[in-house]
C-alpha cells in the first residue's frame, strides 16, 4: 500500500490537532475542577450528575421552605405569647372589679385599662408577616383578620379557617400558618374583653340586681379567658412541635445534602494529581510531536534522493 507525502502530511496534522485538544481539555478541567465538562465526555456520569444536582437543588428549597416557616411560626409564637400576657392581666383586673370597695369611678379606671388592652390585642391579632400578609387569616392574607362591626358594635373574623401547608422534606409537609378561626373564635378575646369594659361603665353596684349582674359579668369573663388561654395554649403547643419537626427534618436534610454531594463528587469532581500528571505527559507528548512534524515537514524530494 503506497502512502503519498500529502497523507503523511494531513495525518501528523491530525495527530496533532487531537493532541492540542486533549491538552486544551485537561486545562479546562483543572481549572474548573470538574472531570465531565460535556455530556460526551462521560454520558452514564453526565446524567448522574444532572440528577444528583437536581436533588442538592430539590433539598435546598426544602431547607429554604424550613427558614420561611420557622421565622413565620417564630412570629406566631411571639404574638400568641403577648396574647396570653393579656389575657392573664384581663383575669387579674376581672378579679380586682369584684372588689366591694371598688367604686363606680375605680370600675370606669379599670375599664380604660381594658380599652387599652383590647387596642393592643387587636393590634396582635393583625399582626403582619414579613411579606406584609396577615398572619391569621388562613388563605386570605391580604384581609385584616379582625375588624369591629359598627353596627353590631362586635370584633369580626374576615379571613378563613385554612392553614397554608409547606413542603420541607420529601414525604413531609408541615401548617406553617394558624388561622384565627382556630385560634381565636371558640372564644374570641376581643369580645370578652369589649363585654368586660361595656359592663365595668354601665352596671350600676349601687343595687341588688347592679351587684348581681356585675357578678355575673365577672364570673362569665373568667370562664371565657379561661377558654382563650388553654386555646392560647393549645397553638403555642403545636408551634413548638412543628418547630421541633422542622428541627429534626433539617438536619435529615443536611445530612441527605452530604451524602448526595459526596456521590455527586465522585461522579463530577477532578482527580488534581492525576490531572497534572496527564497535563505534564501531554505537554511533553505535543513538543515531541511539534518537533517531529517539523523535522518530517521539512524533508523535500532531494533530502530522499541524497
């Protein structure tokens, strides 16, 4: 079989042209510190990694999802916690109006104290999450959970009784809202409050029927503020356990984070040491083939003849 210079020619071109571009390759890949650049270079690997980068993604937004529902239920907790502080100074005041040696005047100061206490709880219950939604009125978040009827002269609930649900790890969701309607309505503290501050001005001591209606008054109060803390209870309860939960799913979410990223290492990282080595047999295999092709190219029909 006869080989004509031309061929010879193009073939240590060829030769060469590889050589530069596996070169050029083992560059890329040491600066970038990844083995598989393109899906050819290792197709069983490349899809590997595409679909262990997809779980590092998939786990991260459920750690994302963890963050929001924790700083959320953080700030539920915090306001259940300034509710309940109400409530107990309501039955404290409930309790000092029953005093005999109160006067009419003393009930009125009371009253005041109360008013006050109805602001700041109205204020609580409107509370706003970081994304300006209110944080009781289930899936209704751009309505004030609670306003005061005018014409029944009644605090109303506007929102819902839905609780918005949060993926946080792959077979588990968690409430990361509690809606007003839960927490609030078997016995709204708002009323009570407004009922105790109405019959501390109005009800007249000075008579049988006053004492007795204000005893009434009283002891209704207590039962209900009974009522709203277990109910103030009860959902600060199941904060802390969603929140311990979460905890627990968090770290099963870090540490499913670790193994996929060591596996995705594995499939996607560079060997340094080796990479060098290959780089130095490479650099040194191209000088060789540059000097040879150049002594080769040189050759004319003469150098053959003599």
């Amino acid at each position: 079989m006869r080989i004509s210079t031309q061929q010879v020619f193009l073939n240590n071109v060829d030769n060469l042209s590889r050589a530069n571009s596996e070169l050029i390759k083992t560059q890329e890949q040491i600066a970038t510190g990844k083995r598989v650049l393109q899906p050819s270079d290792d197709p069983l690997a490349a899809t590997q990694i595409i679909k262990l980068e997809r779980e590092v993604d998939r786990t991260e937004q459920f750690q994302t999802n963890i963050d929001l529902a924790t700083r959320r239920l953080s700030l539920e907790e915090s306001t259940l916690d300034e509710l309940f502080n109400n409530a107990v100074r309501l039955r404290e005041i409930t309790i000092q109006a029953g005093s005999a040696a109160l006067s009419s005047q003393d009930r009125v100061a009371l009253a005041t104290e109360v008013d006050g206490i109805i602001d700041q709880m109205q204020g609580l219950m409107n509370t706003r999450d970081v994304q300006g939604e209110y944080l009781f009125s289930g899936f209704q978040g751009d309505q004030q959970a609670y306003t005061l009827n005018a014409v029944t002269q009644r605090y109303e609930f506007q929102g819902d009784a839905e609780q918005r649900y949060i993926q946080i790890g792959p077979d588990n969701r968690i409430a990361a809202t509690d809606s007003g309607a839960q927490l609030f309505e078997p016995e709204n503290p708002l009323n009570v409050a407004l009922d105790l501050s109405n019959g501390l001005k109005s009800i007249d001591t000075g008579t049988e029927a006053g004492r007795t209606q204000m005893e009434t008054l009283l002891g209704d109060t207590l039962t209900a503020l009974e009522g709203v803390q277990d109910s103030n209870i009860r959902g600060r309860t199941s904060i802390g356990a969603r929140m311990n939960a979460m905890d627990q799913q968090a770290l099963m979410n870090d540490n499913y984070t670790l193994i996929t990223q060591e596996a995705l290492s594995s499939f996607r990282d560079l060997d340094y040491n080796e990479a060098i080595s290959r780089l130095t047999l490479q650099q040194t295999t191209l000088e060789a083939a540059y000097a040879s092709f150049s002594k080769v190219s040189g050759l004319s029909l003469f150098d053959y003849i003599r």
